[in-house]
C-alpha cells in the first residue's frame, strides 16, 4: 500500500527537520571545536597592546600656597597640602570638597616624598615632622561614597643643632625595619642625622629616646643628589663628577662608608626602584643608568639613552619595578628590564612636586599655579617579546641569565617571565624520552609485524591499546614513588646493565652462530629465549654491582659522580622521565609503525622474498624505504603527545626551571608549568596572560606537528591504494 | 652459515630483544601495582620485639633492609600517633631479643590518630569478654549517631529556612513569626543533640600502649576492632572483604590517607556520566553532518584534519581553555546575571563539575567525531542506496539504517571516550577538583544536582595523596590501591571497546554483502 499524499508531506518534512538539525549542531560544534584556538589566544592578546592610553584630567583653577597633591588609589579623590598647614580632600571629577583638616599652626616651608602618603615637612626653624597622610572610602547608608581623611604624626624631630639659616640641600625621614624614625639633612658635606625611637622602659611607660648623629661627605666638587632609600638602609650622595657614595645605614651603631661608585659622568638626579636594591642615576646628558647590589657591590645592569635631555627627576612606581624619567624635553615612563618605554608623556616644564599614587596607575603634578593628573593604562609592564626570549639582567644577579619565577614571599618581588627554561624543560623531557622509547617501539613493532607468529600479533596489538589507556597519572605515580628511589639506589647497576646486557647479548649470539650447524630459518618465538637472559643479566648485575660499589667507588657512587665529575643528581631526574614518558608514548609510535608496516602490499613483499631476497633484506631494501614516512609520522606524533604531557612530568621532576641538559636532574616543561601556574595566577594578571600565551605556543607546536604527521599519512596511504 | 644469514639472523634477534623489552616493562608495571597492592586489607600479625635495652615494641614488620654497615634492620609500623607522634619505626636486627605474637593485643582503626596497637581495658569489670561487651556497645554509640545524624540534618534544614526569611528582609508580623516559631525549633532540636552528645560521649574504653601508657577512648571514635594474632584464616578472608567493602563505600578520614573513597569514585563517575551528556549527541550529530551531509570540498577536507588533529593537542591547553571560557567567561556572566547577591563569592565563576565536564567533553569531542565518522563510513554504500532505492528518506535511512549497523563501531570509540576521560587528571586541576568536596555533587537536598559544586576525582586523588599527603609512607599503599582501581577502570572499558569492535568487524566483512 502506497502513503497517502499527507503522510508522504509529513515524511518530508520530518526529513527536513532532522537534516536541519544535524547540520546546524554539525556547523556549531565544529565552529566551538576549532575556537578553542581562539579563545586563548584572546586571553593572552592584552600583553602584546601598546601602553598608551594615558589620559589627561587638568585642573585650570588657581591654587595657592601647595606644595604637595597626591591622588588616591581609585582615582576619585586628591588632597593638598598647603604651607599655612592644612590638607584638604577633593573630589577629583566635582572639585567638591570633602574633608578639611590643620595639621600645624607653624607654616611650612619645605616638602620631601619618597612614597606616597608618607610627607616630611619642615618649618623655618629647621625642625621637621613626619606624617602620613591618606583619604578612605567607606559606603554610606544611602550607598553613596563618603571619603575622609586620615592623618599621623609619625615622628616630630627637633631644629638641627648649629642650624643658621643654611641652604638645607636635601632632607628627608623615612621609616625603617626597627620601627626607628630617621631624619637625614644634608648641608654642604655636613649630614646631620636624627634618630627617633619609641622604646618601652622597664616599668612599662613609651619612652622616647632620640640622637643626633652627624658625618661628613669625603666626596670632591658640588653635591649634585642625594637619597635616603625608603626603608632607610641607604644613603647615596653624587657630584658633578660622577661619583656616588653608598653610606650604608642599616646598623645605625655603626654607620659607615660602604664604598663609593664612579659613573664619570655629571650626575643629577638618583633615586632607587622599589624594593631599595638598585639605584636609579640619571646624568645631565639625558641618560639613565640602573645599578644593582650584587655580593655588596654595585654592578650596572641596565641603560637607558631617552631623548629627554638632561634629566631633572626620577621618580618610581611603587606597584611595580617601572619609574617615571623627567627630563629638560620630554618625561618618558620606563621598566626595569624591558629595556623599552612604557610610554612617552608630554609633561609641563616647570614641575615643583610629582607624586605617584598608591599602585602607580597615575601621578598627580604641581606647576608653578596648577595642578595636574595624569592617568596610565600599563596593566602588563613587566612584558615584552624579549622578556619572555632574551637574557635579561634582573636585580641581584651577577650576569644576563633566563629566568623563570613568578612569584615570591616579597611584595617588592619582579616576577621573571623567560619561556627559555621551559622549552628547554620541554625539549629536554622529551629527547630523553624519545631515545628511550623510539628504537623499543619501532624495533619492537618491526618484529611483531614482520617476524612474530600469528597469534602473538593477535594479543599484542589489543595489548598495545590497552597499554595506551593506562592514565597517565598513574605511570607518573609509579616513576616518582617507585622508579626515581629505585633508581638512586641501584644507578650503578643500571649503568652497569646497559654494558652487560649488549656484550652478553653479542657474545651468546657469536657462540651460537659458531657452533650450531641447522638452524630453523622460521622466526617468532625468539622473545621466549630473550626473557629469561634479560633475568639472568639482571641477577648477574645486582650481584656484581655492590661489589663494584665496595672497590672502586666508595660504597657511595652518586656521590664518587658529584666528587669526580661536579654532577649533581637530583632524585626525580631526566632519566626517571625518559622511562615513565618514554613509556606513555610506546604504544603510540608501535602502533603507528605497525599501522605503516601493514598498509605495504603482500604481494610486494612476496615478489621480494620470490626473487631470493632473505626477509630482513626485503625489509630494509623494500618495506622499509617505502614506508619510512609513516614511521616518520608515528614519531612526530609521538613526540607531539610527550611534548605535551602533563601529568607525568609534573609527578616525576623536581619542577624546577633549570637551564641544563644533564640526565642526572630536573626540568620543568610548559605544560607542567601551566598546571603548577594557573591555579595560583590572580585573573587577567600578567603572570595569567603568560601563561596562556605558552599555551598557545603549545598548541600550535602541537598541532602543526599533528598537521605534518597526518599529511604524511594520507600521502601514505594513497601511494598504496589499492 | 653464510654471513647473510646471520646478518639477518642477528638484526631479527634485535627487534626481538626490543619488543621483549616493552613486554617487560608493561609486566613490571602490572606486576608492581597489583602486589602492591593486593596485600592491604589482609590482616598482619602484630609482633611483640623485646629489645636490648629492655624496651618493648609493638608493630607490624613492613620491610627488611640493609643498613650501611650490612647489618639487617626492620621497618615497622608501631601506629598509635596519639602516643609517639610517627608511625613507622627502623630498629637493627641485633637488637631483637626475642619475638612474639601475643594473643591479647588488640588492634583499634580510630577516626582519630589513625590505628591503634595495644591493649583493651574496660573500668567496670564485667564477667563477658572485652571483645563481646566493646561489640555491644559499640552497636549502641552506632544507633545513636545515626540519631544524632538525623537531627544534625534537621537543624540544617531549619538554619536555610530562616536565612531565607532573613534575606528576604520581609519586616511583616507573619514573616516574623514563622521566623520565631524556627527559632524555638532550633532551640529545642539543638538541646536533644547536645543531650545526644553527652550520652555517646559517656561510652569510653581504656586503651593501653605496650610501654604502659593509658589513655581513654570514646567508643564514637572506633571505627573497627580486632586481635589480629587471634584471627583464624577464614576470619581473615572475611576481615578482608569487610575491609574492601568499607574502602569502595566509606568517606576518606585523615586527609584521605585512611578510610575509603566513596565520594571520590562517586565524583569520578559523575563527572564522566555528565561529559557524556555533553559529549556524544553533539559528537554525533557531527560525525553525521560530516560523512552524510557536508560536501566533500576543500573546506570539509580542511576541517576534517583539524578536529583529528585536535586529538593530540595536550589536555593541559584544554583545562586553560576551560578555565577562561567556562570558569571565568560563562561562569563570571552566569554569576553577575543570576547570583549577584552572592557576589564576590562565587558560585559558578569557581571550577566545578559542570566546567571540568565540559572541559573533558571538549577533549573528547574529537576523538568521538573521527571515530563515529569511520564507523558511518564503514558501512557498506550499498546498504544506504539499498534503502534510498525503497523510498526511505535521508533521515529515515540514517536512523533506522546507517546507525544500527554502525551502532557497535559508534559505542566503541564512545567507551574510548570514556576511557581517555576516566583517566585525564591535568585539566582538572584547573577546574574545579579538589582534595577534599564537603559535599557530594548529586545529594538529597533540593535540587539534587549541584553543577556548581566542587568534586573528588580517583586521578586527582592519586596525585594528591601520592604528593601532597603529610604522611607518604604511611599514604603509599591506599595510593597503589587507587591506582589498581584506575587502572582496572580503564583497562575494562578499554577491553570491553575492542571486543566490540572486533566482533563488528567479523559481522561486517567486505565479502559477506
């Protein structure tokens, strides 16, 4: 019976239906699959965006009487501080004030800031305070925002003794570790310097105990700059001739000379980058050098030529390593070790104070009758293309060296970024594999295709797959809690194996040639025989090996290794990674290469073997010339998946980013790096955009060796289409 | 023989040494996993040693070494953490006087401390043995935990009832009293726990360490008791099986370095079955649209290549991916549209089971579309122009045609999926596993299935306690048996896939149509 005409309709329009369904989920899934690319690489797009949205919000009203502005962390506030003493908080967008405050009846004449909140002030009579001055935000009922201002006094210090309306060329106090006060004043190359602190007496009353302390510069010529570092450990003092004294504070019983530095080059301005452990000192021709503490000795580890003529100021962020240069032309924003500016700005000529906010997005400048604010957009400073793949000279480090750390205990800490270890981690896991795994697995695969019988071909090859399943974190658990102490224990014998094993092998190979007459010319149970000697050997190896141990080196033989030849042997090592990933990647390269073997054709091999070729001859000279690319792509996409392997590497090394290629220690490879990395990495940091970026190069590594493997394949295989 | 022979007799003797080889390894690894961990749940005597220097020590022997001057030492497990702060001892043969096995020492598995060796006292000297009157009481403090478990769940219920009220900010006089009236439920309910407390807590046995140290015991605290020096084989194979039972089913105690793993298989299969249902419709749909639909130009060839190659992209770029896509894309959008209130805590902008098993459904999406695909294309073309030709229409002949024969070829890379996911731990790490979940992602408590939540994984649990457990030596065989279980997982699914597909191919043989 035929379908009426509806049913037929119904069918139609069911099959339309299904049709659509299919195609649009095939499209969509295969669009979502692909953007997988995409997508991280999007994430780690913001590193490579250029520093230069600075925006500029001026403030064309007349103020009178400042000397000091600073804006807030939000960028919604900023408070001044007039020389009749007071500070008044304002909105930033309204010029609304919000919170006034007096904080000294005496008017001030004098204004130091090395960070911001922190304000030193000096009256006429050459007595000073210390304040540190800040705005908080708090939410209101109403839920609008309420800013207050928040001062303290930390320290009030005395006139200075024999003081007599001298120039005061530089004076400052800062904080340091032990909670000490310290004012330093420089007149001429006399430094006079008080100490402040507030101990607890025996019954238990603050008292406060002060000192005047005072040494003398040795330095020649006119004092060009001084500087008193923030936590007060240092102070440096340069000439017109270039060089610099280090007066090292940190012992305030015994403050001496450290030693001095000579740059030969007028000096005008020093300042140091945060954290205290290199010294910024710009010279009058424009250029700007960074120095840093290396065994207690200055070494220069960076220039910087900016075309900004003769710099008249530096001033550090204290977010990150970068500082603002300004010179006679132009101010430029730089970093510490990307040896490229950050962004140029166009700031105003005659600047009386400059004073970065608490995390270094903006800085808030005071002219002669304005005041200025100034915004940046640098999320990601510390990177660039050569941070990640050059050498780069980082604070405290004797020479230019890859490095990979991204995080520390100090907030003061400059993460190091260089891929150089990692891919050298990588490349290295992976060799060391790769020899291990690719003459067992092709060697292996030959003879269980070419020469093994058939039922043993029948088991191997399900055998193989399920070999391939085997998680890889429980190879890596193995290799780290089995292999790697096994190893440490019995390295000599294992060393020692790999000697006797061949000679055994070779020698027992000889006798039999030499005295057996008939053999049987059919192959395939050899493996039955190699078992038991593998055994044997062993047992003849753990007999001798503590022998060997005893006599020659010491009972200890890693450490007659670290003794004779400086290696180091670190537990989880490349060669407990050449076994454990070495084997994760057999099955792949034995099945590929079984799969080579089995697309050449029968009767080729037939014709061969006719023509009275033996089998191993129709092997190297027939199938193996033709099939050698699809070997080929078996280890490419072998080396592919060890590249890429996590979980082991991440068990059975030390994780440690080294730049060395001996056997006897760890590495650290990206993938293991990215596991160790994310979870800790805060959202949309630099350190997370990093590592996404190596993922990327991950990936594409990948999956262009993956594109090469399987063109090769479906080069193959056409060759031999049937 | 001729030098041509032996060549080729000495090259074939090579490949033969090699495979022998990786037939060697793969044996070595089996061989170390199983008796490694076969032997955790058997009882072991506890031995008595009376040293030297007149201390006695009782422990479990676990190993014999050499020590550096080639004398005999053995490693011991002496438990009790409570009393001597470690749990396993060397001692140096020499110093043994004499062994002994003790019939009266009991051995305690505590939810505390870890085990306990030693002896039972109880204060009241009762005429039944100690082991028949502990077991007594030890059925009573069960019942009453199991009680007190009850109105612990109770209260729970009740403390979310009245949050909701409070965050409803609902001032009318009903709201407030019904909130009132919870309260006094709360009251009273909390009381009859306390009382329930106390009770149990009265339930409390003396135990003694072999140096004579005394310490009291809540009987809550045990978990199982026994002489091991007392056991008969049989006892033995019971005690065995009981132990097995308890691992597969129970909660992990002690950072998971005791106790089983229930939640964390529970959390294995529930992530797999959940990519699955991401995964394979999807899959699916595409492997159709690919060798049914698409037409076979350039473009098709071009993204044919690159999902096959997707399959080899490293898992660990996956579990980035997933972690900006899902964790922080989607989940950080669903969480500012749905969850505001919560904010900044997160609720699905945090790794969770959702995420990983959509991120493991992504790994996989390419290895179920290539080999569904394969599997379409396996079936004969003149099976499809066969029922064309009847009058069925396209779809008809995929549903009710293509897929049934390709069904066995479809099911086998789907358990292949399944297998590659069982066993994939460096993606999870970024999204959503942890140690130690304090609640199940499928529960009892509305609605059921909890997406949001984070998840126990038998991978993950590997690596955890293999790395980051305080107590390695004393975590190394619960870590083998994991890995057994693992292995044992995957090795079946992966058995069960090729079985499958080797009796596809025996029915669809080129020659048979």
């Amino acid at each position: 019976m035929l379908p009426g005409s509806k049913q037929i309709r119904r069918l139609k329009i069911l099959d339309n239906i299904f049709r659509r369904i299919i195609i649009t989920s095939g499209i969509v899934v295969i669009i979502c699959v692909l953007l997988v690319l995409w997508s991280i690489l999007k994430v780690s797009l913001p590193l490579f965006k250029s520093n230069e949205t600075n925006k500029k919000i001026l403030k064309e009203e007349f103020y009178q009487n400042i000397l000091y502005v600073e804006t807030d962390t939000y960028f919604e506030t900023f408070f001044v501080l007039t020389k009749d003493g007071k500070v008044i908080l304002q909105n930033l967008e309204n010029k609304k004030i919000l919170d006034e405050s007096v904080i000294s009846n005496e008017p001030i004449i004098f204004i130091e800031s090395a960070s911001p909140q922190y304000l030193f002030s000096r009256f006429q009579s050459s007595a000073a305070k210390f304040w540190q001055i800040s705005s908080t935000r708090s939410l209101s009922e109403t839920s609008s925002k309420e800013y207050q201002l928040k001062i303290k006094q930390l320290g009030s210090f005395p006139p200075l003794p024999t003081f007599n309306n001298q120039q005061i060329f530089y004076d400052a106090a800062r904080r340091n570790s032990e909670d000490v006060f310290i004012r330093v004043s420089l007149i001429d190359k006399k430094i006079f310097i008080n100490l402040q602190a507030i101990t607890e007496n025996f019954l238990g009353d603050e008292e406060k105990i002060q000192e005047n302390l005072q040494i003398t510069s040795k330095l020649t010529g006119k004092i060009t700059a001084a500087f008193l570092t923030r936590n007060a450990s240092r102070l440096y003092i340069s000439n017109d001739k270039g060089e610099i004294e280090d007066w090292d504070l940190r012992d305030l019983s015994d403050i001496h000379l450290a030693f001095t530095l000579q740059t030969k080059k007028n000096i005008s301005s020093i300042n140091t980058i945060f954290g205290d452990s290199s010294l910024l000192v710009g010279f009058t021709d424009g250029k700007v050098e960074t120095f840093s503490y290396n065994k207690q000795k200055l070494l220069k580890i960076y220039d910087f030529d900016s075309e900004t003529g003769a710099i008249k100021k530096i001033i550090p962020s204290l977010r990150n390593k970068s500082f603002l240069i300004i010179g006679e032309n132009k101010s430029s924003f730089l970093y510490l070790t990307a040896t490229n500016k950050i962004v140029d700005l166009d700031l105003p000529k005659e600047i009386k104070q400059i004073s970065f906010n608490e995390n270094g997005s903006s800085i808030a400048l005071l002219e002669k009758n304005q005041i200025s604010f100034w915004k940046f957009n640098a999320p990601h400073p510390e990177f660039s293309l050569s941070a990640i793949f050059d050498k780069i000279h980082y604070e405290n480090y004797s020479k230019p060296d890859y490095i990979w750390q991204s995080s520390s205990g100090h907030d003061d800490f400059e993460p190091k970024y260089s891929f150089i270890p990692l891919i050298i981690g990588s490349i290295k896991g992976t060799l060391y594999a790769m020899i291990f795994a690719l003459p067992l697995a092709i060697l292996g695969a030959i003879y269980v295709n070419q020469f093994a019988k058939h039922w043993l071909r029948k088991i191997i090859k399900p055998t193989v797959e399920i070999m391939a399943t085997i998680p890889s974190v429980a190879i890596g658990f193995l290799a780290a809690l089995w292999l790697s102490p096994l190893i440490e224990k019995y390295l000599l014998s294992m060393l020692l194996y790999l000697v006797v094993f061949p000679l055994f092998f070779i020698s027992s190979f000889w006798l039999y040639i030499k005295f057996s007459k008939n053999f049987s010319k059919k192959f395939g149970k050899e493996f039955l025989l190699v078992i038991p000697s593998f055994i044997g050997c062993l047992l003849f190896v753990t007999w001798v090996s503590p022998l060997l141990n005893k006599y020659f080196f010491g009972n200890d033989f890693i450490f007659w290794l670290s003794n004779t030849f400086g290696l180091v042997y670190e537990q989880r090592n490349a060669i407990v990674i050449s076994f454990a990933l070495g084997f994760a990647i057999i099955p792949i390269i034995f099945t590929m290469t079984d799969e080579a073997l089995s697309s050449f054709p029968k009767s080729l091999k037939a014709a061969s073997l006719a023509l009275g070729a033996n089998q191993w001859q129709t092997l190297t000279k027939v199938i193996l010339p033709t099939t050698a690319s699809g070997i080929f792509a078996g280890f490419i996409i072998g080396f592919g998946r060890a590249i890429g392997e996590t979980m082991i590497v991440l068990m059975a090394t030390g994780n440690s980013p080294i730049t060395s290629w001996s056997v006897f220690n760890g590495m650290r490879t990206i993938a293991a790096n990215i596991a160790v990395e994310v979870p800790e990495a805060p959202f949309e940091g630099t350190l997370y955009r990093v590592l996404f970026l190596s993922a990327v190069i991950l990936f594409l590594f990948t999956f262009s060796l993956n594109l090469i493997a399987e063109l090769i394949r479906s080069k193959l295989r056409k060759k031999y289409k049937v | 023989m001729s030098i041509n022979k032996s060549k080729e007799l000495f090259y074939v003797w090579i490949t033969a040494v090699s495979f022998s080889t990786i037939l060697l390894i793969v044996g070595t690894l089996i061989f170390i996993i199983i008796t490694n961990s076969i032997g955790y749940f058997w009882s072991k005597p506890i031995e008595l040693f009376q040293l030297k220097d007149n201390k006695k020590i009782l422990g479990i022997v676990k190993k014999t070494e050499n020590n550096l001057h080639d004398k005999e030492k053995i490693q011991l497990k002496i438990a009790n953490r409570d009393f001597y702060n470690f749990d396993f001892i060397w001692i140096n043969k020499d110093e043994i006087i004499e062994t002994s096995k003790p019939q009266n020492i009991f051995l305690v598995e505590r939810s505390e401390y870890g085990d306990f060796y030693g002896y039972l006292n109880f204060n009241s000297t009762k005429k039944i043995d100690i082991t028949t009157q502990l077991q007594i009481e030890l059925e009573q403090v069960k019942k009453l935990l199991a009680e007190k478990k009850n109105i612990e769940q109770e209260l729970n219920k009740i403390n979310t009832l009245i949050k909701k009220i409070d965050t409803k900010n609902n001032n009318s006089n009903q709201v407030k009293s019904e909130k009132t009236s919870f309260q006094k439920k709360f009251a009273i309910l909390s009381d009859k726990q306390e009382e329930l407390s106390q009770k149990i807590n009265k339930f409390k046995i003396e135990i003694q360490e072999i140096g004579g140290n005394k310490k009291e015991l809540l009987i809550s605290n045990i978990i199982r008791f026994y002489s091991p020096n007392s056991l008969s084989f049989l006892d033995k194979i019971i005690l065995y099986l009981d132990k097995l039972w308890d691992f597969l089913t129970g909660f992990p105690r002690e950072a998971n370095t005791e106790g089983g793993i229930f939640p964390i298989i529970f959390g294995t299969i529930v992530l797999v079955i959940l990519m699955s249902i991401f995964c394979y419709p999807f899959g699916l749909a595409t492997a159709i649209y690919l060798s049914e639909y698409a037409k076979n130009g350039w473009l098709i060839r071009l993204v044919r290549i690159a999902v096959s190659n997707l399959a080899g992209v490293p898992s660990i770029v996956y579990g980035i991916f997933g972690l900006s896509f899902f964790v922080y894309g989607i989940g950080g959008s669903i969480d500012q549209l749905f969850f505001n209130e919560n904010l900044p805590n997160p609720t699905f902008g945090t790794g969770g089971i959702l995420w990983a098993s959509l991120t493991l459904s992504i790994l996989t999406l390419p290895v179920v579309i290539v080999a569904t695909e394969e599997a379409l294309n396996s079936v004969p073309k003149g099976i499809k122009e066969c029922s064309l030709a009847l009058g069925a229409t396209h779809s008809q002949t995929i549903i009710k045609v293509i897929i049934p024969i390709a069904l066995p070829g479809i099911i086998t890379g789907f358990i292949l999926a399944i297998a590659r996911a069982a066993g994939e731990v460096a993606p999870l790490l970024i999204t959503g596993v942890v140690k130690s979940a304090p609640a199940l992602p499928i529960d009892g408590t509305f609605p059921f299935v909890h997406l949001d939540r984070k998840f126990m994984h038998l991978g993950f649990h590997i690596f955890d306690i293999a790395f980051q457990s305080p107590n390695v030596e004393a975590s190394r065989p619960i870590v083998f048996v994991s890995t057994l279980l693992l292995l044992l997982i995957v090795i079946f699914l992966c058995s069960f896939a090729i079985v499958l597909r080797e009796r596809l191919r025996k029915k669809y043989k080129p020659q048979q149509i």
